[in-house]
C-alpha cells in the first residue's frame, strides 16, 4: 500500500466537504490511525477509505469547538479568512500577517 503526500499542511485552515464545520490542521496521519470503534462509527456509506492522510483540526462548528479527525477526502480549503475561535489555537499557532496560522515554537527557559 502506498502512502499519499498530504495535501493539507499544519495550520492550513479546511472545511468538512459535507457537514458544516471548519478547523485548523494540526496533525496528519499518513493513513487512518484511529479505533476501529472510531471507524465503524461512521455510517458505511460514508466511510471515508482508510489508505488515505487523515487530519486532527482544532474544529468549530455553529454550535462549539472540539478536536476532529477528518479524512482528507472530506476536506476542502476554507477561504473565508475568518479566524478560527477555538480555544485551543493560540497554545499551538501565532497568527501571521499573511492570514495564516503558524505553528508556534517552543521555548524552554
């Protein structure tokens, strides 16, 4: 089995192709790396194939924020340039001037 390039980066901002939310990437499996729990959740005529990158986003809804582990065949780029209100971004990223999310660097004192 070959593994795909990911197509989304660390702080790439995406959306779920078919329910409504959004998020920040900040961790990519090159395949599905979940509970098989987890995978049989997901009604079988939309379960995603596992030989594929899968996301974790710091994701929002209309509703509240949560982690989310997303196949990259349901993600599409977000380009509303609206931030991301998760409460869990700015332990992670730094805004830059260019509209995107860095991944913050560590300091240790």
């Amino acid at each position: 089995m070959e593994t795909m390039q990911a197509k989304y980066a660390i702080g790439e901002v995406v959306k779920h192709r078919i329910y409504p939310f959004r998020g920040v990437v900040f961790d990519v499996d090159p395949t599905f790396s979940n509970t098989e729990e987890w995978y049989n959740s997901i009604p079988e005529d939309v379960r995603p194939r596992r030989d594929q990158p899968f996301y974790h986003l710091l994701a929002e809804n209309a509703e509240s924020e949560y982690i989310a582990y997303v196949s990259e065949q349901n993600l599409v780029p977000d380009t509303s340039e609206e931030p991301v209100r998760h409460p869990q971004i700015e332990e992670m990223f730094e805004l830059g001037d260019d509209g995107r999310y860095h991944a913050r660097t560590k300091t240790f004192n």
